[in-house]
C-alpha cells in the first residue's frame, strides 16, 4: 500500500466515525428535547395546581373579610340593644302617664304635662336617632314575626277577624331586628 492509499484509507475512516457521531448528536438531542419537553410540562402541571391554590386561597380570605365586616357593622348596630331594652319600661311608663289625667280634686296638676311630654318626646326622638321603632299593631293582620298573642277573643265586627283588637305592651324594633315583641289581644 502506498502513502496515498493509506492516506485515503484514513480519511474514510475518519468520515465514518464523525457520521456515526451525528447520529448519536441527533438521537441525544431529539432525547434532550423530549426530556425538557416533559419537564416544561411537569412545570406547568405545578404551576397550574399552585396558582388554583392561590387562587381559592384569596377566595376564601376575601369572604372571610367581608363576613367580618358585615359582623362588625351588625355588632355596631346592636351594640345600644340592651340599653335601649333597659330604657323600654320608662318609655311605657311615660306614655302611662302621659294618657292619664294628672290633676287633683281641687283641679291643681301634680306634675306639669307639657313638661312631661316634652321628657317623653326628647326621649323618643333620641331612641328613635339610635335605631328604635315602635311595631305597629292595632288593626293589623297578627304576625307571629312581630305579635304575641296574650289571648283571641270573639271580634266585634267581621273585618277585626285575625287582625290585632288591642295593644297591652307596645313592641320595638332596633335597626330592623325585633327586640320586644308587641303583646296584643287577637280577635277571633
């Protein structure tokens, strides 16, 4: 063999292995990507489950904000109830005395009734700013929601039959919310 075929023989032996070296430069390749193919997905699978995650996290802290407030604010309202129902027997006892007569036999007032009322309606007007207000009764239809019934009995004319015939304690809303029931007298 001479220098030239030697030379040749090395060449091609040369070109052979950088050809069997790409293919395996492909297949790695090829393989890379489809590992980090994968990857990217398993990625964005995680991605995926962490921002749902995230997302009903918030959800849930932005009822619980709302639900918080909503308390307080309903806190605040009736906050005042238990004063206000403290206070409910001296308004019954103002009215009380406000449909009586106040003189004595020898016609003198024992108790000025323009003052009186003038007490009784300052007293009104501030329970009334706080929230308070009086259930109407007499001659509406009874309602469990706002009546209880002291008794029934027989009504005196056809059109007082299941309304309220007679009040004996007026009943109070405060901001909505019963807080004294009226005590009526129902007709039958």
């Amino acid at each position: 063999m001479s220098k030239e075929d030697k030379s040749k023989k090395k060449e091609s032996s040369d070109e052979m292995p950088v050809s069997k070296n790409e293919g395996h430069a492909k297949k790695d390749k090829k393989h890379k990507e489809d590992s980090h193919d994968e990857e990217l997905k398993q990625w964005q699978v995680r991605y995926d489950e962490l921002n749902d995650k995230y997302l009903r996290l918030y959800s849930e802290f932005d009822n619980y904000r709302k639900r918080t407030q909503k308390e307080r604010i309903d806190l605040s309202k009736t906050a005042s109830e238990e004063i206000i129902l403290s206070l409910l027997p001296v308004m019954d006892d103002l009215e009380r005395a406000l449909a009586l007569p106040l003189k004595s036999g020898e016609e003198l007032e024992l108790i000025p009734k323009e003052g009186l009322q003038l007490i009784y309606q300052k007293l009104k007007g501030l329970l009334a700013q706080k929230g308070l207000e009086a259930i109407p009764a007499i001659g509406e239809p009874f309602d469990v929601d706002f009546h209880d019934a002291l008794t029934n009995i027989p009504a005196p004319s056809e059109d007082l039959k299941g309304k309220v015939i007679d009040e004996t304690e007026k009943g109070y809303k405060l901001n909505g919310k019963v807080i004294r029931y009226s005590k009526v007298v129902v007709g039958n």
